[in-house]
C-alpha cells in the first residue's frame, strides 16, 4: 500500500468507493471542501489502483477522522486498519492528545473495528445523523495518540 496526498483529480475514484461503502456518502463538494481547507486527505494505492482514501482534521489538541474508506473488494483484507493506522501515525505532533471519530450507532461492524483498533466509546449526539425518514444517533469514539 502505498499513501499519498489526495488531489482533486483522485475525487471521482475516491466518490466511487465513498458510495460503495457508505449508506450517506460524502458528496463531491465534501470532498473539495476537505481539499481546500487544508485536512489531511490522503489516496491509498495499491498495484496501481486505488485501495481507499481517509481524511483527518488536525485540530489543537486532537486529530478527527472525518471519512475513510476501503474498495468492497480489498475488505475485510486488513487494509482498514493498515489506512487507519497510517492516518493515526500522521496525526502524532506535538500537542495531539488523542484521536475521535464519530460513528453510526447503527453500524455495528464499524464500530467494532473500532473497538479493535484501541478506540472507545466517549460520548453520543442524539439524531446527529438525519435521513429522509429518520434520526441516527452518533456514537463518539476516541483513542490516546
């Protein structure tokens, strides 16, 4: 795997695995919105494709992991959690504490990758995600850098 930095000619690759991995995904304007303000956006590459992307908000004292996201067919492979790790490995500068991540309450397997990578549940957002319908909680979820 090898990662670099997103650009904005990667963002019709990266929408295609955002809306196959994603129930809401992210639109193209999220994505130019992440470029333009300066988030840490990166590409993972393999064999010449791309594997996944990831991006994270670098703020005082922690770093937020925005989206992230891995091709259905490299799943389930461990490449989540080789991004993940990457991206935790990018934020550790001096002054970041930990690292938060904001989750479906309903998307259970994300949040047991998670919990497999270290991170625990900090706190909730009541209706924090809103579909046509419905309401979805979001569960925080951080991890000591």
């Amino acid at each position: 795997m090898i990662l670099r930095d997103m650009t904005a000619n990667d963002i019709d690759a990266v929408l295609r695995i955002e809306r196959q991995v994603h129930a809401h995904p992210w639109t193209r304007g999220n994505f130019s919105d992440a470029l333009a303000v300066g988030y840490l956006c990166k590409v993972a590459m393999l064999d010449g494709g791309m594997l996944g992307y990831a991006v994270l908000m670098r703020g005082v004292d922690d770093a937020e992991l925005l989206d992230i996201g891995i091709a259905a067919r490299h799943q389930r492979q461990g490449w989540g959690r080789k991004l993940l790790e990457a991206m935790l490995a990018l934020a550790r500068e001096p002054g970041k504490q930990r690292a938060v991540l904001e989750v479906r309450a309903g998307n259970v397997a994300a949040r047991n990758f998670y919990r497999n990578a270290g991170f625990v549940e900090i706190g909730l957002r009541k209706d924090y995600y809103r579909a046509q319908n419905a309401c979805e909680d979001a569960i925080l979820m951080g991890r000591e850098l």
